[in-house]
C-alpha cells in the first residue's frame, strides 16, 4: 500500500507525463489535429477548420492549466505553509475548468460521433462544474472535508482526454468496432469510470493532518 506521500508523487508524475504527451502532440506533433479530423465523417454541421483548431488549442492550453493547478493544490506541504497561494491557484483551476467547458461546448456540436457524442460531451461539461462548483461552496462554508472530497471528484476529469483515448483504442483495436462507435462509447464510459475513480481515490487516499 502506497502511503499519501508516494501515491501523491505517482499522480504528478503521471499528471506531468500526460502533460507532455498532450502538449507535443497538439502543439508540435499534429497542429492542425490532421490524425483527429481525419476521422470525422457524415457532420450535419459544416466545420470552421481554422475556428476549431484556434478553440481546440485553448481548450488544450487550460486542461493543462487545469492539471497542472490541480496537482499544485493537493499537496498538503503546500496546503499547510502557503494558504493563500493554495486559495488563489484553486481559482486558477476553477478558471481553467470553465475555459475548458466553454471550448468544449463550442467543440461538442462537431463530435466524432455525431448527436449522441455531442450530449455525452454537454452532460460532463454540466458534471464537471458542477462538482467543481460544490468544492468551492464547500470551502466557503469551512467543510475542508467536504471540499477535498469535491475536488478529488473534480479532478478525476482533468483525465478525460486520456481516459476516452485509451477506451476508444481498447474497443476500436480489441473488439473491432468502428472508430465513431468506440469513440462514443467511450465517453460514456468515461464519465463512468471517471465518477468511480474519483469515489475510490476518496475511500482509500489516506489523508493528511491539517
Ligand atoms: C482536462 C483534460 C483535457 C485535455 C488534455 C483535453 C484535450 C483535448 C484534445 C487534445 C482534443 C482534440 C481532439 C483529441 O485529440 O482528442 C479535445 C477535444 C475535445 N474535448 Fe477535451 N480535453 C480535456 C478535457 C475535456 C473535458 C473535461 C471535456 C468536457 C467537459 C472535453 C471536451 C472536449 C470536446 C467536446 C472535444 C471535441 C471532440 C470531438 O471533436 O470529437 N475535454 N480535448
């Protein structure tokens, strides 16, 4: 069993592999996200390749921002000895959380996917500020308790993109279905999987001395 300084260490080293990965992928590897738009098919709507792309790389700029705010702020050394920097990085993370909702809703209509992506796309966009919204109303009202759990919940879906590409990979490569469909099936999945991860991380996290 890890204990809360390892296991802590473990998610920012996964945090800032993904980090990288992300940023070399969309900002140096594929600018113009050739390998994604590749395989949209059969849009309803015409697509502004120039607009998107503008809006995927914000989106992309603040999930970063949003990983990288959110890893800071669960350190419990930071927690104890700088309250105010822990204060005004969370709202850096709230910050870019709504950013990358906001991109995100332009992006949904466009899905690969189509319709039913799009909704998946809205209900985690309505999720995920949500749960964030209640670890701010939690810290207001001094439930420290509280708003950890909400922003464990929270902070489980700065791994969306991870979590949909792995799925995607696992049932277009492993059981054969269409790129569209596994696509789909794995944002479902996702806000699923991603819900449960945030509920055995609180169950089993050990939890520092505050
Ligand atoms: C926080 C970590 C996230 C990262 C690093 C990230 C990254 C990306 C990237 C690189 C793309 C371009 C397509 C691709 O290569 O996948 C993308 C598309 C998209 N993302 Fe995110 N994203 C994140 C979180 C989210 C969340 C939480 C939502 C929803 C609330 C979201 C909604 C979307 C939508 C709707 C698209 C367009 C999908 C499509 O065209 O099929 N993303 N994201």
């Amino acid at each position: 069993m890890l204990n809360r300084k390892n296991a802590y260490l473990l998610m920012v080293l996964v945090t800032i592999v993904l980090i990288v990965y992300v940023i070399y992928a969309n900002f140096v590897f594929d600018t113009r996200a050739t390998g994604f738009l590749s395989r949209k098919m059969e849009l309803k709507k015409a697509l502004n390749i120039a607009v998107w792309l503008k809006v995927m790389h914000v989106h992309v700029a603040f999930a970063c921002l949003a990983m990288i705010a959110g890893a800071i702020n669960f350190s419990s050394w930071i927690f104890k000895k700088y309250r105010r920097f822990h204060r005004l990085n969370g709202y850096l993370y709230v910050v870019s959380v709504m950013i990358v909702d906001l991109t995100s809703g332009y992006m949904a209509p466009y899905a690969t996917g189509g319709k039913i992506s799009s909704v998946a796309f809205n209900l985690l966009n309505i999720l995920w500020l949500l749960m964030t919204i209640m670890a701010i109303v939690k810290i207001r009202r001094k439930h420290v308790d509280q708003h950890r759990k909400w922003m464990i919940r929270s902070y489980a879906f700065v791994f969306t993109n991870f979590s949909i590409h792995l799925l995607t990979s696992f049932f277009h490569k492993g059981f054969g279905l269409s790129y569209a469909n596994s696509y789909t099936i794995s944002i479902y999945s996702s806000i699923i999987l991603l819900l449960l991860v945030g509920e055995m991380v609180i169950r089993t996290w050990p939890k520092a001395r505050i």
